[in-house]
C-alpha cells in the first residue's frame, strides 16, 4: 500500500524524503493560508513569521500535491515529517481523503492547523501578513525564502494562488 502525503506549503519544495510519484490533488474542506505564527522555522519567539497551514472551512478547498513516498521509506518518512511539522503541536497529523486530477481518491497524511493553538493566527489582513514575513528570520531561514519558494512552485505545477501572488508582489516592495 503507497503511503502518500499531502503537500500545500514547504513540501511542495523541499519534501525532505524520497518521492516516487507527485499528483496534483485536491483537499475538500480546508484552506491554505498564513495561519500560523512561526516561531522555530522563519520566524523566533522575539520576532514571529508565519508559515501556511490548513485551516479547516467546510466551504473551500485546497489543491496542492499528493506526494507518494517512495516504498521502504514508509517508516522514515513518518518519522521526519513528524520531527519536522511537529515541532510545536501548531500542526496536527491527520489522515486525509484528497482527491487526484486524474479521479482516483487517496489518504494522504496531512498536517492541519490546530485552530486552539497560540501559535493560530487566522483571520490576518495580507497586509498584516506582508509586513511580518518581509522581516522575518528563522531557523531555515529567511520568512521570504518560504512565501516566494512556495509562491514559485504553485506556479510552476500550474496552481497558482492570488493571495500567495498578491504578498510575493508587496513583500518585494517591502524589502526593497
């Protein structure tokens, strides 16, 4: 059985594990956005960033990539991701149905905001959103790094996101 997981941020472009196949697909009831403060990755507890998330809302969805971890690397994979998304309990793992552009439906590990959380910080203004991630820096670097690599790779596999367009454009005028 193919374990798959989920990618809609960071994982789009840094996996961290090997991929034997990528899928665009469709996750039903929840939405990407910078609904989470970050305070390891790209940001610190003095000076938070914030990284996407899935922040569940029954009338939206989210397409990404559905990612099919290559077989016998099941084990290591779990185990990474878990170290990696895990870090603060902001996220939770969940196994999610998504659905593939080509029909077929799978679970796919998938890593959701929990929105009782501190780090929770939905309902922002892109504004808002733009100012913090201009400044931020984190353990894997710079917040621009992560908003423009992601921004990047939604657009080269075809899914380009506005709002995610919309900072890139105003985060560059920040930075300027």
């Amino acid at each position: 059985m193919t374990m798959w997981v989920f990618g809609y941020g960071s994982l789009l472009w840094h996996p961290g594990f090997p991929v034997a196949r990528q899928e665009v697909a469709t996750l039903s009831g929840y939405a990407r956005s910078f609904c989470m403060s970050s305070i390891h990755h790209r940001g610190s507890e003095e000076n938070p960033g914030l990284v996407l998330a899935l922040d569940e809302n029954a009338e939206t969805h989210c397409t990404g990539l559905a990612l099919a971890v290559e077989a016998g690397h099941e084990e290591a994979t779990l185990a990474g991701l878990r170290e990696r998304e895990l870090i603060s309990s902001a996220y939770v793992e969940r196994d999610l149905q998504v659905n593939l552009a080509n029909g077929e439906c799978v679970t796919a590990v998938t890593y959701v905001i929990d929105p009782h959380h501190v780090q929770y910080c939905g309902g922002m203004s892109l504004e808002d959103q733009a100012q913090i991630i201009a400044v931020a820096v984190g353990g894997r670097g710079p917040n621009t790094e992560y908003l423009y690599n992601t921004a990047a790779h939604l657009a080269e596999i075809g899914l380009r996101d506005a709002d995610l367009d919309w900072l890139s454009d105003r985060v560059r005028m920040l930075s300027a």
